[in-house]
C-alpha cells in the first residue's frame, strides 16, 4: 500500500514536468512567431510609409507648378494633401524634399 501511495507523487511530478517542458516549448514558439510578426511589419510600414511620401511629393509637386508660391504654404499642404494611413508628422519632411527633386 506504501508503494502505491508513494507512486502517485512520482507520477505527478513526472506529469508536472512534462507540462513545464511543453509549456518552455510554446513560449519559444510564441516569441519567434512575435519576433517575425514584428520584422513583417516594420516591413509593411516602411512599403506603406515610402508609398505616401511618394505620393505625397507627386501632389506637393503638383500643386507647387500650379498656384502661385504666395497661394500655398506649408500648413496647407499639410491640410490638405496627406495621404489615407499617413499623418501629418510623417508627411512634413517630404515637403522640402518634394520641391527639391521632381515627381516620380
């Protein structure tokens, strides 16, 4: 009867460290998967970032050949031209850049 009882905490913890082990396991899996995910989107932003600014310079462009230069400042540009999933933060250094090279 000692024997029996005694084996029941032996076979538990034997169970515990298998969990223990597989739950190691999972969480390395998970933090490469987040490792991944996360150079996938920095990716995806920069693709996405380079997109608006191009896009952003092209209707700077635009505009600067079209109105005269006392018509349009900055502020406006900023306004009104910011590209869908882009901010105005981002947007702002393409300005000078803009009018220094041509459209793309």
């Amino acid at each position: 009867m000692v024997a029996i009882a005694g084996g029941f905490p032996v076979r538990r913890l034997a169970q515990l460290s298998c969990e223990r082990e597989d739950l190691r396991c999972q969480l390395v899996r998970a933090q490469d998967e987040l490792k991944q995910r996360a150079v996938s989107y920095d990716e995806a932003h920069e693709y996405r970032l380079g997109n608006s600014r191009r896009y952003f310079c092209n209707l700077v462009i635009y505009d600067l050949i079209q109105a005269e230069s006392a018509a349009l400042c900055r502020d406006v540009l900023l306004a009104d031209k910011i590209p869908q999933g882009s901010s105005a933060d981002e947007m702002a250094p393409s300005i000078s850049g803009a009018v220094l090279r041509p459209p793309v």
